[in-house]
C-alpha cells in the first residue's frame, strides 16, 4: 500500500526505500492521468517562473486520485528533470521552461519542532532556517533559526533570491499544530511558524520569478482540533483562482484507472460490457416508467451510465461516486491516498479470488479479505464500533445476507453465483458511511438497485433479497426510506432475543393451537396422540391420525398405531384408521415463525418500556403478521406422507402401509386436510356399490340375514373391505340395495341360535324407497337375502290356512317360492281369483290424516303402496316441524327429496 503513500521529501531528497513510482520522473508521469486542472497548475507555476505572469502563491485543496502531495511531486519532476517528464507524458512539451530552478521542500510530515534536521549537511531547527539552508543560504537567517525568531520579508527576500524559485509546502498545518506547544518567550514555536509562512507568502509575491504552492487538509473536518490554523492557512492567498482543485467532476475515474492499472485490456470489450450494463438498467427503468417523460428519463440514465462505464473501466461510476461523494465528508477519509489504497485491496482481492464481474461496483468488494476490510476502516473510520455488525452480518458463515444467497440461489445457478444477498449487504455496508451534502446516511431502494445490478440480475430480485434482508441480518436498519447498517441492533435483533427467551412447550403449544385452527370442523381426526390409545377405536368413522412432530419411526413405529388400541389391547377398527406422519424441517419452520410471532408480540405489549417510536411499532405489527402467515405456511405444509393400511397381495402378512407422498400435490389455496382426503380418494370412498355391499355381506342360501352392527364392524376392521369416511356410507347403499330390491331390511329382530328373524315380517322392507337417515345400523335391524325377505312377504300376504290361533307371534319359516303376485294382487297362475268385480274395488280415495313423528315410518308405507299402484295420485303436503335441526343435513334429507319430487315447493325456515 505504500505506493500509493506520495513523501514529498522523500522523492525530494532521494531517500531510500520510496517506490519508484515516485522516484523516477518519467515513470511518474507514466502513471499520472494529466488532469485539466493539474495541467493548469503545471502550466500557471512554470510561467511565473519563467517570468510571466500570474499568482505567485497557489493552494491546493481537496484533489482526489492525484492527491495534494502526488500535485506537488509532479511539479518537482518538472522542474528538475524536464526532458523524462515530457517524454513520459508529451501533454507537457508546450509548457513553459524556466531554465534552471532552485527548489525547497519543507514537508510537515518531515519536520519536527523538537528534532534538529541536517540532511542539507546543515543542522537546522526551524522551517525557515531549512528553507535556506537547501537554498544555500543559510547564513542570513542563522540567528533566527537559532533563536526560534521569524525573520522578516526583507530577510527571506534575500534568501529567495532573484533567479527562478519554487518553493514546495506540504501538510504544513501538521508542522505548524505541534510547535504551537512549544514556547518561544513570548510567544510559540507554532506562532513564530505561522508568521513565518505569511512573511514568505509576502516574499514570493514580491519576486518575479518565484512561486510557492502550498496543500492545506481538504476541510475542516479532516483538521480537527486545529480548525483556527486551517482558517489563518487558507487566508494565505485571496484570490479565488489561487485555489487549485486539481482534479475534479468525472476526472477521478481518469485518475484512478492510471494508477491502479498498467493496461485496460480491448477497448471493445469495455464498450460491451458499458452497452450490457446500460441495457440492463434501461429494461429496469422502462419496466415501472409509466409516462413518456419517464421513459425518456430511462433512456437518458442508461445511455449516461454507458458513457461513465466507459470512463470509468474497469470500476463501476457507482463506486467511485460513493466515496468521492460520501466518503468526502468524513473526517478519517483521506481523499487522496487512502481511496486508491481501499481500491487497490480491492481490486488484488478480486483479481486474486478469480472474480469474474465484469465491472467492480459497491457489491464486489470482498469484505472476507483483511486487506480490503482493513483499508475501508481506515477510510471510514469506526473500526470498534463496525467491526463487530460487518462480521454478524456479511463475513460470517451464518451471517444473514448467505441465507438470503441460499434461498434466492436454490433454483438457479446463476443467481447462486451471484450471492445476491451478500452483494446487497456489502453495497448498504459502503454506503453506511457519509452522506451527500443534505441528505441522511444510507442509500435509498432506487439507488441501491441500480448501484448492484449486473447483467443477469433483475430488479425484482435485488427487491427480493432487500425484504429478506431486513428479516435475516441483525443490524441492518431501515429508517426514512434508506438503508444503512448500525451499530445497534435492529428489531429483528430485539425479536430474536426476545424469542430465545421463550420455552419449547410454549412454542409448542401454540403450534398445536394453530394446527387445531386448520383442522376445525373436519371429523375423524386424531391430533398428536402420544400412543396408540390416543387413537379412538371401534369409532365407525374414518380416523385420520396426525402423530406428534417430534414422533420417530425408530421409537413408535406406525404398526404399533395400526395394530394396537388403548392398554396394550389390539385394535378392532383396523381397516378405518390412516396415519399422517410429519416433516421435521417444516415444523422446524413453524416452530420458528410462532417463535418469533410470539416474540414480536411480547416486544409490542412491552413498547413503553422500549420507548419504541410509531414506525417500530409499525414494523413490529408487520414482523408479526409476516410470522403469523409464514407459521400457518409452514404448518399448512408439516406433514409429507399419509400412510394407510392395505391388504398384502403376497399374503405374507396381514396388511402392507401404503404411503402417499403430499408434497407431490398442488397446495395452493387449499388446507392441509383436504390434501390428506385428497391423497386417501382413490383408497377410502363415500359410497360403496349395492353389488358391492351385496357381496361383501356374503348374503345367499347360507346366510339369509346379516346384523347391520356386525356389518358395520367387517367394513372398518377387515382389510378385504371396502374403506369408508363414515358409517352413513353403508345406510346409503343398504337404502339404495332395498329399494331396486337386491336387499331386505327390518328393525326389529328376533334370533334363535344363527338363525335371525324380523320380529314381524311385515316390518320388512322391500323395493321400497328409503332415505339413509331411515336405515338403523344398531344390532336390532339386519339386511335380508332378497329372495328370502321376498318369501316372509309373501307369506304375510298370503297366510297359511287352518292356521292355528295364538296370542303369541309363531317364528316365520321359509317357505317354498310363491308365485309371483300379479299388479292385480291376484297369482299368476292356476286358481287366480276372477277379476275384480266394481264392489271389490275403490276409484277414487280423499284421505286427510294428522301424524305426529311416530306415525312417520306407517306414513312412508302408505305412501310406498300407492307409488306401486297404477292410476293417477294428488297429494298435498303441510309438513310443520320443530327441533334442532342441522341445516345442511336438514337440507339434504328432507329438502332435496321433495325438490325431486315436485316444482310446487314453498319452504320457510327459522
């Protein structure tokens, strides 16, 4: 880094151990971009020297790139070897040659108040008795330089002499502050220097062929402590044009490319590297520009960023604005030396990692290089204080800005290469320090995105990895719409301390509460049982068990739920019971975001205490509804795989688990339950075929009855049937199998060994129309073989003669097939009774009749007579009912069948 430390006196004196960058005239000027302004200093101080005219006395202030001191050097290779300089830089053959030129150099960094210098082979103890000692004259201000006593004008005119002078001041303002501790009788060492420098200023003015330039700190700030001196030093010289500038506006990029750089390479690749950054910021800037100004405006920005691509090759404008800008107002910057010492460690980290970036811009630096991060403390200062945020949050492993990278870069490589979130936060972190002259530290959004985009990179990304940086990193903080990191820890700090103080079962428990929000409403479900008994068993409703997050294969195994009930005792209602088995890195997930939700919480019911302001608050409540939905998304996706017990083809165990894969499913707006029903469709059904109930009751000659109890049980115990939501599910399909006669039913139900009869064969019903509400699944009430609940209603129509009298009902016995009855109610066959005769028959029936609940099931027998019976039926109904009743199953079951059955409905509920 010490070439790019200019020593005045060291080139000056020839001393060893100085680059020879400096050293050597027409190497110097190799690396010097000749700026306007430095060409006019050059050209200004050799015409006075030359005899013309113009200001004998210049100030220099506030270069960059060049520096004060690089300004003062190159007037000291000029004048001692003109011809190398105008060999290295022809720029300079027009200036004016003076001829042979004495030179002095008093270099405040050099000198010491307190320390007698002899490299004159002189030994000398005060500016001016240096000044003439390297002007050969030392003689005439001995007495003064011994006595510490400023000599006067007409003393230093002499000194001066008549011939060309120039006399070089460098950092005078350092000597000057530390003999202000020393006395000097009345007055001090600083004092008696300062009337010395003015003394001189008077002297060269008078001079035809003298000149002086002297470099003064570039504001108040970068001398503090001694900001009367650096006002008593600038009043040196009046005249405005006295004070030179030598580089200034868009020269820095010139400046800074000479000297860190031999050579830039085809100047046709920087073109299209300027053309591909300029196409990348105008797609951006079209994309949200809404009116034809703003669309010029676009074109114009991309178009000027081209142009100061180009200029500034290989560094990206944006970076060098920052610091020449920001930076300028610090009182550690040093405007000169240090910024091409913070780019050079740059720019070698890069080189040395293979960094491929077409342009270095403010999201390249390499904040994991010690020489790049030491260099950018030493500009900005605040090492103590930054340190400490720049490792928590950019240079760690577990910084936050490589989560953001992480997530961004999962899906594309190229965006993983990228390491947006790093790039983001190194450029916030640079733009932390200093500001522009009326504006907050920090960068906003706008200008943050166009300083970091790269082509591949689209502005909708850079967002992206903004708001996911304000969540991640520690000390990032966004106040008036800008960005900047602190030393202080943000919210998302206080959320996170706040949040390890809360304990896992608390996490938990809200975690459950939340799961149970999601759930609500759903029947058959099992929440986190933390044993098989903590599934309900001989339930005829489909169970779907959720088992706890923590829950491990290795210490209970889904068979064990499968297989065992409450005690140790085996479960019965195997075939009607699922298991949904959770995702660990989910729940991690939502355990995380409850965590920090519960967090947030505590911090706003604590906000007196924390003094927190209304945006805070604000964005304390935004960090809370944020946690809130990611919770409920990571919850809505905790589970992965539901497994469900199914036959074993082999037949080498009883069942085999069948599992489905969740995450393979669309979620989007649909509950995590839904997802589960959706993945058991093609294995748990909400109706099962007539045919189907028909032969898995395995009803025939054999078995004339099956109990509907023991029906119940086969469908959720046996692997061999069918897998149902609900017992409802069976009432269906025996009401659908009874009314096309495939089935008979009775309640009522009398058993004699195997043997099960209807207590009263009447009761059968048979091609009737049922509803499933209608249908009693409770051990009094059976299905019947069609053709043997076909026998008992035949025999109840056709009663056996010379039967015996008895109070008692005798048991019906099957009988032999009877024929078949006609529509008529007569037989099919021999020994029909003739037609009936008109006094056997009714025409016409106007029937009024008032039922209450009980007479409901003799109604629907009534009214299943007359559906079978030809002729033409009215019927009017008024239904009056009161209860509680179910809307939706009010609907379903009373509603709709009439909604069939007629367009003539009025209904009024309350």
């Amino acid at each position: 880094m010490g070439t790019y430390a200019a020593n005045l006196a060291g080139v000056f004196r020839g001393r060893a151990g100085i680059a020879p960058v400096y050293t050597d005239a027409g190497r110097f000027y190799q690396a010097t971009y000749l700026t306007k302004k430095m060409g006019e200093l050059l050209t200004d101080v050799m015409d006075v020297l030359a005899g013309g005219t113009g200001s004998h006395v210049l100030q220099l202030r506030t270069p960059f790139g060049g520096g004060k001191t690089h300004s003062l050097v190159a007037l000291l290779h000029l004048v001692r070897d003109r011809a190398t300089a105008v060999a290295a830089c022809p720029e300079l053959k027009d200036i004016a040659d003076p001829g042979d030129v004495q030179i002095a150099v008093l270099s405040g960094e050099e000198l010491d108040p307190l320390s007698p210098m002899s490299a004159t082979g002189v030994e000398t103890h005060t500016l001016w008795g240096e000044l003439a000692a390297q002007l050969g004259r030392y003689e005439l201000v001995e007495q003064h330089d011994l006595t510490g006593s400023a000599p006067g004008g007409d003393v230093l005119r002499q000194v001066i002499g008549d011939g060309p002078t120039l006399i070089l001041l460098d950092e005078v303002l350092i000597y000057v502050e530390k003999a202000m501790a020393l006395q000097r009788a009345e007055s001090t060492a600083g004092r008696q220097a300062m009337l010395f420098v003015q003394a001189l200023t008077e002297a060269i003015s008078a001079q035809p062929r003298a000149a002086m330039v002297y470099s003064l700190q570039a504001s108040v700030g970068e001398a503090v402590g001694a900001e009367g001196l650096l006002s008593d030093l600038d009043k040196l010289v009046a005249r405005v044009d006295a004070k030179r500038e030598p580089v200034s506006g868009d020269e820095v990029l010139r400046v800074v490319q000479r000297r860190l750089f031999a050579e830039l390479g085809d100047e046709e690749i920087h073109r299209e590297v300027a053309r591909s950054y300029s196409d990348v910021l105008r797609r951006q800037l079209l994309a949200t520009a809404e009116t034809g100004d703003a669309r010029r405006e676009a074109e114009a920005a991309a178009d000027s960023l081209e142009n100061r691509v180009l200029a500034a090759y290989p560094l990206h404008p944006d970076l060098l604005d920052l610091m020449y800008h920001r930076w300028g107002s610090l009182p550690s910057y040093q405007r000169t030396r240090g910024a091409l010492q913070f780019l050079a460690a740059v720019v070698h980290a890069l080189w040395q990692s293979g960094a491929k970036s077409p342009l270095i811009g403010p999201g390249d630096v390499d904040f994991t290089d010690e020489a790049s991060r030491g260099a950018f403390f030493s500009q900005v200062g605040e090492r103590e204080r930054y340190t400490s945020v720049l490792s928590s949050d950019v240079t760690s492993e577990g910084a936050g800005c490589t989560t953001v990278d992480r997530t961004l870069g999962a899906d594309s490589p190229t965006i993983a290469q990228l390491r947006v979130g790093t790039r983001v936060a190194t450029a916030i972190m640079l733009y932390s320090f200093g500001a522009r002259e009326g504006e907050d530290r920090g960068i906003l959004e706008s200008d943050l995105v166009r300083s970091v985009l790269v082509p591949g990179l689209t502005r909708n990304i850079v967002i992206s990895a903004l708001h996911d940086l304000r969540e991640e990193e520690l000390y990032l903080h966004y106040t008036g719409r800008r960005y900047r990191f602190e030393p202080t820890p943000n919210l998302t700090k206080l959320v996170r301390d706040e949040a390890s103080k809360l304990n896992s079962n608390e996490v938990l428990t809200e975690v459950r509460s939340e799961l149970d929000k999601q759930l609500q409403g759903n029947k058959g479900v099992a929440l986190w049982p933390e044993t098989p008994g903590g599934i309900p068993d001989e339930r005829p409703l489909f169970t779907v068990a959720y088992l706890h997050p923590d829950w491990s294969e290795d210490r209970d195994s889904p068979e064990k739920f499968i297989e065992q009930a409450g005690k140790g005792s085996p479960r019965r209602y195997r075939n009607g019971l699922a298991l949904v088995l959770p995702d660990k890195a989910q729940f991690d997930l939502a355990r995380h975001a409850i965590r920090l939700r519960l967090a947030a919480k505590s911090l706003l019911d604590q906000h007196k205490k924390y003094n927190f302001s209304a945006e805070q608050i604000e964005e304390l409540q935004d960090k809370a509804a944020n946690a809130r939905r990611d919770g409920s998304a990571a919850i809505g996706a905790a589970y992965g795989t539901v497994a469900i017990p199914t036959r074993s083809r082999s037949g080498d165990a009883p069942y085999v688990l069948e599992p489905s894969d969740l995450r393979t499913m669309l979620a989007a707006g649909r509950a995590l339950h839904e997802r589960v029903v959706e993945a058991l469709s093609q294995r748990v059904f909400s109706s099962v075929t007539t045919a189907k109930l028909v032969a898995l009751a395995g009803l025939g000659p054999d078995r004339k009855a099956v109990i509907c109890a023991d029906l119940v049980d086969w469908f959720y115990s046996y692997y061999e049937f069918t897998k149902l939501w609900d017992k409802k599910v069976i009432a269906s399909a025996i009401a659908n199998a009874v009314k096309t006669s495939e089935l008979g039913y009775a309640v009522g139900l009398v058993r004699e060994g195997e043997e099960i009869t209807p207590r009263d064969a009447r009761q059968i019903r048979f091609g009737e129309r049922l509803t499933a509400d209608e249908i009693d699944l409770s051990d009094d009430a059976a299905i019947f073989w069609h053709d043997y609940a076909r026998e008992c209603l035949q025999t109840t129509v056709e009663p056996a003669p010379n039967a015996p009298d008895s109070d008692e009902p005798a048991a019906l016995q099957p009988t032999p097939p009877s024929p078949t009855p006609s529509p008529q109610g007569g037989t099919s066959s021999g020994g029909a009774p003739s037609a009936p005769t008109p006094s056997d028959s009714v025409r016409v029936a106007d029937i009024e009749a008032v039922l209450d609940k009980s007479g409901l099931f003799n109604l629907r027998r009534a009214l299943s007579w007359l559906s079978d019976q030809p002729g033409r039926v009215h019927i009017e109904i008024n239904i009056h009912a009161e209860g509680e009743y179910d809307r939706v199953s009010f609907r379903n079951g009373l509603v709709e069948p009439l909604e069939e059955a007629t367009e003539n409905l009025d209904v009024n509920t309350q």
